[in-house]
C-alpha cells in the first residue's frame, strides 16, 4: 500500500499529481505543518529533515519530492524515459525546480512575509526568482513539455510553483515581470487535466 504523508502546499502536491495521473492505489496522510507535526517523533523517523512530502510504499520509504517522483515513475514505468536525452532533461528540470526555484522563491516569500522589511533580501531573492522565471520560459519555447514532446516528472515538480509564481511574485513585481507566455500556456494545460485537478482537490481537502 502506498501511503503519502503530505500538505497543501507547492512541494506537498506533486507526488499527488504523479499518483493521480497513474491511476495507483494510495491514501493520503495530512501532516499539519501550523502544528509542527513534521517534527515529530514519528515523522522525523520517516524523514530526518522534517518537512514535507514522505511517501512509504510497502516496507520502502522515501522522502524529497525529486526522489519521490523518480520511485513512482520507475515504479509505474511512465513518465520518465529510461534513457537518453528525454531522461536526463527531465532529470536536470527536476533538480533545477528542487535546487533553484524552490528555494529562491521560498526564500523570498520568507522575506516578503516577515515584517523585518530587509529590502535586500527581498530585492535578492526576488531577482533570482525572475531569473528563473526568464529560464523555465526559454526551456519551454518550442517544445510542449519540458523534457520534450512527453509529459513527465519534470512538469509535475515546476508546474506547482509557476502556478503559485504567477499571482504571489507578479504582485510585488509588476512590471518586471518577464514575458512567460510559453509558461502560461503550459500551465493552463496542465491544469486542465483531470488527474491534476483531483490530486490538487485531494490536497487540499487535507486542510479540512
Ligand atoms: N526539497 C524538499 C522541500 C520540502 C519542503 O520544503 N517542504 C515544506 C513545505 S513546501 C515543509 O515541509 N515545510 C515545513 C518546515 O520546514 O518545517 C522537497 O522537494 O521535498
């Protein structure tokens, strides 16, 4: 049995997105993150870093989104190729969303949030962001997904931030704002599938 332990956030939907879109068997587990209960004991003894999302498949358990999605999609034997190009594209989109725009924009919700008004920090975090944004709209041009001409693993770790990105970043940077239009249209697309429809609704029925 596949059991996500997760929450209604960027990172916590994305193995739902891949479960959903499989048409696999699995129950979903709310971990509370206003209440801590990612630092609990018995969470801390699945992932030893303490956030969110932790999937356990039988006796086998993983956390990290990137490495989530790599174990369903092996598992399932779809979307990720097994080599060459269209592999290693999604690969490096992936570590790409889990090493860079996680993080960037993260960091510059944190700063924008806080009340301590370091303009730097949020200057420096929100340019990042920007950059990223110019960087995903390139990768895109030309191609409908970003591994290539298949919808993959890639697409199901970036999509939830960009969707995010678009109406929290674009408010505090206006004009700034690079042209995504290969963007938009992507995510409109992928919005517009069923299994990401229920897998976002599922999410966030977590909350109650
Ligand atoms: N790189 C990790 C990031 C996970 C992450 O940052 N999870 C956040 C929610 S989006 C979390 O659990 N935050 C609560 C905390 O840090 O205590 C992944 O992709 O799984």
């Amino acid at each position: 049995m596949i059991v996500l332990q997760t929450w209604d956030t960027p990172n916590g939907q994305k193995p739902a997105i891949l479960l959903e879109e499989a048409g696999a068997e699995y129950r979903l587990q709310g971990v509370d993150l206003g209440k801590g209960e990612q630092k609990s004991d018995g969470f801390l003894a699945l992932n030893p870093n303490g956030k969110i999302p932790v999937l356990t498949d039988g006796n086998l358990v993983v956390f990290e989104s990137g490495a989530i999605l790599v174990h369903l999609a092996e598992k399932f034997g779809r979307f990720l190729a097994p080599a060459g190009q269209a592999r290693l594209d999604a690969l490096a989109w992936t570590y790409w969303q889990v090493g860079g725009l996680g993080p960037m924009m993260g960091q510059f919700g944190y700063f924008k949030m806080s009340g301590t008004n370091n303009e730097e920090a949020i200057e420096r975090y929100l340019a990042e962001s920007l950059r990223l944004f110019s960087v995903l709209e390139r990768g895109l041009a030309g191609r409908p997904w970003l591994a290539g001409d298949d919808y993959s693993i890639a697409d199901m770790m970036v999509f939830p931030w960009m969707r995010a990105a678009i109406t929290f970043i674009a408010g505090t940077a206006g004009e700034r704002m690079p042209d995504l239009s290969a963007t938009r249209r992507w995510i409109d697309k992928i919005e517009a599938r069923p299994a990401v429809r229920t897998a976002l609704e599922k999410v966030k029925g977590l909350k109650g």
